[in-house]
C-alpha cells in the first residue's frame, strides 16, 4: 500500500499515512481533525527522468551527454 504525504490546509501539520486511493478522500488531520487536507506530492511520484546511459549505449551517447 502506498504512502502519501499531507498537510492540513487548517493548523499546517504535515503528516503522511499509509493508506489507499480509495480513502485519501477521507483523510481527517491527526491535530484538528480537519477534513481542509491537500495531499503533497513526494518526490517519489514525480516521475522525474533523466536519460541513462548504460552500458549498451554505443554512438550518439557521447554527443547527447555533451550537449547536455
Ligand atoms: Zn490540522
């Protein structure tokens, strides 16, 4: 089950729990009881990527990297 990060909209307690999609909607703050909850978005979910180069990379790798 996968963790999610929050912050109450209402006292700025940040909390995470692990819980489902289904009940993220029913998120209540650990401090107030707030139902005011946005949910963060970890780093983990940003779905960042960055071209790899492993080690099957042949010709054209070299000039990718330089032009970065
Ligand atoms: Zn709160």
């Amino acid at each position: 089950m996968p963790i999610f990060d929050f912050a109450c909209q209402d006292c700025g307690r940040k909390f995470d729990l692990m819980i489902s999609n289904a009940d993220k909607d029913k998120v209540t703050c650990p401090d107030c009881s707030s139902k005011n909850i946005k949910q963060l978005l970890s780093e983990f979910h940003t779905g960042k990527t960055r071209p790899s180069f492993g080690p099957s990379c042949s010709q054209g790798c070299s000039a990718a990297a330089s032009g970065a």
